[in-house]
C-alpha cells in the first residue's frame, strides 16, 4: 500500500482504475470524491492543501487509467466520474468554510478582518483552482487520453462546477450575514473571536470532518428503516 502524502491509498485508487469497465463509473466516482475527503480531512482546510489534494488525486486517476486496455473513448465517461467525484468532495469543502465563516460571524468577526477576506477570496478561487490543478496534474498524459481529459474538462467548464455554485452562495451568504450582524450593532466576544480567527484553518477542517461523520451517521440510521420497508 502507497499512502500519498495528503492522507489516501493512491495504489487502490490506481488499480481501480486500472481494472474498471465502462459499467463502473459511479463506483469510481465514490472513490475518488471519498479519497479526496479523506486527503482533506488529514490536513487544515487552506486552499494551498485542497490544491495539493487535487493534484494527487488527479495524478493517481491519471495513471490507473493510462494502465487500462480500454480506449480512450470508453475512459472518457470514466474520466468525467472521476472529475465529478472531486468536485463533490470540493462542494463539501465550501460548505465546511461557509459554516466557519458564520460562526466567525456570530462571535462578532466582521467582513474586514484579514483572516474573513481571505477565506472568503479562496471560496471564490475554488472552481479555478479545481480547473487548472487537474488540468496541470492530467497533462502529463500523452496521446489520445490526454485529450480524452482535455475534452471532459472543457465540457465542465462550459457547465460549472457544484463547487463553483455553491461557492458563489456560500459568499453571498456569510457577506448578508456580516452586514446584518453589523447593522445590529452585535457585540463582538473578542477572546473568542480572536481565537476562533487564529485557528480559521483547523476549525474549518473540524467542520468538514464533523459534516462527514454527521452523513455517515445518518446513513447508518436509514440503513434499518430500508430493511423494514420491504
């Protein structure tokens, strides 16, 4: 087993798509959007990090799927699944960044404090990150699927991203958020708002690793009532 330095089993991701038919896009989709969570997950939420998972995961995506005997006509839509499985993983991130910032905002953080303006501006980079780091990381794929990656990234781009999507939101949230704050003159707890900024990085990452465990909670909790129903 090769673990990659941001936290997931490359091997495996390399082998199964090394091995996968042109049935199995969805499970690959899983992996790769659980891989990528994974990676985020062992690291602090900064984009510098969410860049560097991107990349791995990319690259490991990369190589299993020049390994497979399938053409590249057929890894195409193999291809897209593995791009949305980052993306998906990507829209938690955002979502991870948004709660942090509101509470950020609830101990009285305004929009012009350093550490608000930069999360802010890295939720609104994410989609160009994404496009560009995969497109980087795929690039050292020659021949037909290396152009096999070139057109499902501009197929997305032309569509957007969940990720980009929901970024947009996620500002225009937090910013009403803010100036509502400040319109009712809020009183700031400056302690905990000083120390919730100084740490806005891990708290985010707590947040994503909370959001994760609160899903799988509640697919165990259905898990039963499924049973019951047939």
């Amino acid at each position: 087993m090769a673990t990659a330095p941001y936290g997931f089993d490359a091997d495996a991701l390399i082998t199964q798509f090394s091995e996968a038919s042109a049935r199995q896009g969805e499970a690959l989709r899983k992996a790769v959007q659980d891989a990528t969570l994974k990676a985020l997950q062992g690291r602090e939420l900064t984009l510098k990090n969410i860049q560097g998972t991107v990349k791995q995961v990319t690259a490991a995506a990369a190589r299993g799927a020049g390994q497979n005997p399938m053409g590249a006509e057929q890894m195409e839509p193999l291809l897209a699944k593995a791009i949305a499985g980052m993306d998906g993983a990507l829209l938690q991130a955002v979502e991870a960044n948004r709660r942090a910032l509101a509470q950020l905002v609830e101990h009285g953080a305004g929009l012009r404090e350093t550490q608000v303006k930069k999360a802010l501006a890295d939720i609104e980079k994410m989609e160009d990150m994404f496009f560009s780091t995969v497109r980087k990381s795929a690039a050292t794929t020659a021949g037909p699927l290396g152009e096999a990656w070139g057109q499902v990234l501009e197929k997305m781009q032309v569509k957007g991203t969940v990720t980009g999507a929901r970024a947009e939101e996620a500002v225009e949230q937090v910013t009403q958020q803010a100036q509502q704050a400040m319109r009712e003159g809020r009183a700031a707890g400056v302690k905990a708002m000083q120390a919730l900024l100084d740490s806005y990085a891990a708290l985010a990452s707590g947040v994503l690793i909370g959001m994760s465990e609160g899903m799988q909670g509640g697919a165990a909790q259905a898990a039963p009532a499924k049973k019951k129903s047939r």
